[in-house]
C-alpha cells in the first residue's frame, strides 16, 4: 500500500480552524517545508495544503465557472475532462422535469443556481444547467438526472483571488444538505393538491393538464417518495455528514439492505435501514490505481479491472442506480431492471485509472506560482 495516500487520509477533519487569512498563509508554509522534505511527505504536505487552501465561503468552492484548469497530464485533456464530469454511470436519482419543477424553500427553481448552494461545480456544456458530475440520460422529455464520480471528486480551490480546478480531488459539497433538501422539496410538493397541481402543471406542461394524467404523475411522485424519503428518514444522521464528508458506505449498505431486496411492490425493508452516522472525507483518486486497497478502512481489494468495477458497482447503487434484483428459481436475476451502465463504469475507471490523475500530484505543485503568498 502506497502509504502516502493513507497518512494524508485522516478520519477527522484536522483542526485548522481559522479566518481566510490563515488559510491563505497555508500553501506558502507547505511549499517551503516541501523543499525541505523527501517526495513521500511532500505530496502528503501538498494535499493536506491542498485540503485547506479554500476561502471560507461555506461549501462554496467558487463559482467561477471559468476557472484554471491545472496541468494534470499530458492525457488528462478537455475531452478527458468533459467525459469526466458528464459520463451515464447509471445512477437514476430523479426525473429531471420534476427536479426543474421542484422549488427551494425560498420559492427559487431547485436548479435556480445549478445547485451551487451545495458547492457543486458550474458545467458550462451542460445544457440543463446541471452541475459538475451530474447528468440526464434517457429519450427526450423522460430524461432522468443521476450522478457521476466528478460530483464528489472535483475540487476547486481559490487563491489570491485566482479559482483552480482540481479534477480527481476531494469535492468540497454538501450532499446530506441536497438529500434533505430534495427530500423536503418533493414533500412539500405532494404535501396536497392544491401545492401538486402546479408542480403537475409544470411537469406536463400545461396549464390545464388532463385530470387522468395528474392522477398518474401523483402515482409516480408518490412511489418515488415512499422509497427516497423512508431512506432519508431512516439514513440520514440528525447532526449531518458536514461539509465534504459523506457515509458512501453506510448509505450503499442502506441502499442495497433497505432499498432492493423486499417484496414487491416497494421491494424495501426499512428496518434494514440504519443511521449512516460514519462521514468520511471525499479521497482524491489520482493514487487509487497504485493502492493494495480502497476505501477508507481499507476493505475493498484493488489491482485489477472487476475490482475496481466491484468498487464501482456499489457506489453507483448507492447514489440511486435501479437495482430490482429477482429470484428466478434457484438463481437470482442481478441484471434485470438494473439501470447500472456497465460501459460508462470502466470508461470512468480508465479515466480515472490512466495516467493522466496518476501523474497529477507531481505536476500539481505548479498550483501555486512563484511569490504566492
Ligand atoms: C456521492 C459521492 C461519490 C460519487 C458519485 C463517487 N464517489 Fe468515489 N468515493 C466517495 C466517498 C465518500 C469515498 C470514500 C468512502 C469510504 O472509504 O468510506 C469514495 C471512495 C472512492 C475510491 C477509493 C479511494 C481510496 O483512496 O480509497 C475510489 C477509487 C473512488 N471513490 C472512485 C470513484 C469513481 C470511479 C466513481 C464513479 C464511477 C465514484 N468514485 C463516484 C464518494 C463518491
């Protein structure tokens, strides 16, 4: 196991509390002790500098939807990036008309500001004015959003007024607060008719939609409800996950044990469902490849293909891929009804795999230019 990933990966947030100022004084103090110090510590120094050279603007990593973008790699081009930030993996968290009709508790559009309130980076290519690693997938007008990796690993930094973009490195989000919120939100829609019939409006279209057409949209509103909110009720930890930190692995437990093997026609065990109250940081990936093993605590083997594929598999259930697997006599049906994308999955990995994030924390070290403060 390469250890320098695992010093830099500590379970709690160190203390760095401080004002802006300090946090700018943090990269300069790193690269003079980089000079001082062999390779192993010093990428394990430039991440923690890099985990903490952010402007304390809440979960905002700066919106700028320009930013620079650093040298990666030579591989690790536009298209590269592109591919990165928009690839179907599968994951099916929402239809998109709803999400465009669904409001803030300000009565804004949910999409209003690209969801940038949770620190999700602008995509300029995405058409629905989805964030970075967010997509729609599906035929036209039955498009449905999903998540890919770059959501929660992208970071963005700021420095002396300049925005960076860090593409493989720890998201600085808060998705507990988009979970919560998307929850309430389509709660709130279905808390009536008369609080449904203009979100049905919307959805279909019309001011005047069809009565029979409403009563189906409720039915789907409502089934989709059910399952995500009894998952949220039952997952989400009261003190929430914080800033840059999720339960990925409490919630695919959740997921898998509460969410896909009961009895139709919800197929949920909500008692499976437990408090996923064990937040870990998002990791950067460009050293993942190298590792003997994953994930924080170590359990996932790495090294081939299908284990990094396994890895992925899960994390795709997790963030909402269908998943309805069936016992077919004596064996079980996994592939039926399972909205994984399979090919958008080892696309991400070689992505992510190549050398183009390998090489990143070497090359990163042009972050910060000469005399930056
Ligand atoms: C919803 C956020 C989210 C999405 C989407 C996501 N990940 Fe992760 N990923 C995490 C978190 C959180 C962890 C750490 C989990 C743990 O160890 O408990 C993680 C762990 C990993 C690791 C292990 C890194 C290490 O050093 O141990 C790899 C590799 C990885 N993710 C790659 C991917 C790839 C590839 C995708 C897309 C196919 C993806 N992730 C999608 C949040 C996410």
């Amino acid at each position: 196991m390469i250890d320098d990933q695992a010093t830099c990966k500590p379970k709690g947030e160190p203390k760095f509390a401080g004002n802006g100022a300090e946090f700018r004084r943090t990269p300069l103090l790193a690269i003079l002790t980089m000079e001082a110090v062999g390779h192993t510590m010093l990428r394990t120094l430039f991440i923690i500098a890099l985990t903490f050279v952010v402007t304390t603007r809440s979960s905002a990593q700066g919106t700028d939807a320009n930013p620079i973008y650093v040298d990666q790699g030579m591989d690790w081009t536009a298209a590269a990036r592109a591919d990165f930030y928009s690839r179907d993996q599968g994951s099916r968290l929402i239809a998109l008309s709803w999400m465009q009709a669904l409001k803030q508790k300000n009565g804004q559009p949910f999409l209003a500001d690209g969801l940038s309130r949770y620190g999700y980076l602008p995509n300029p290519a995405n058409t629905a004015n989805l964030p970075v690693g967010f997509h729609a997938s599906g035929p036209q007008d039955f498009q449905v959003v999903g998540m890919t990796c770059s959501a929660c690993h992208t970071r963005q930094i700021e420095v002396d007024g300049k925005v960076y973009r860090v593409d493989g490195g720890p998201g600085l989000v808060d998705f507990y607060a988009l979970l919560g919120d998307l929850d309430k939100a389509v709660g709130d829609v279905i808390a009536s008719d008369s609080s449904f019939a203009p979100f049905a409006a919307a959805v279909l279209r019309s001011t005047t939609p069809d009565a029979a057409d409403v009563a189906d949209l409720r039915r789907q509103v409502d089934g989709w409800y059910l399952r995500f909110h009894t998952l949220m009720v039952r997952a989400l930890p009261k003190s929430g996950w914080g800033v840059g930190r999720l339960d990925a692995v409490g919630m695919i437990f959740n997921r898998i044990s509460g969410l896909d093997i009961g009895p139709p026609p919800d197929f949920m065990i909500p008692e499976n469902m437990k408090n996923a109250d064990a937040p870990v940081r998002y990791p950067f990936l460009w050293n993942s490849p190298r590792q003997d093993k994953t994930q924080w605590p170590g359990f996932a083997k790495n090294g081939n293909d299908i284990l990094g594929l396994a890895r992925n598999v899960g994390e795709v259930l997790g963030v909402f891929a269908t998943f309805e697997p069936k016992r077919q006599g004596a064996i079980i049906n996994f592939l039926d009804n399972n909205s994984t994308n399979f090919d958008g999955l080892s696309e991400l990995e070689n992505l992510v795999s190549g050398s183009a994030l390998r090489n990143g924390p070497g090359r990163l070290t042009l972050l910060w230019p000469p005399g930056a403060k």
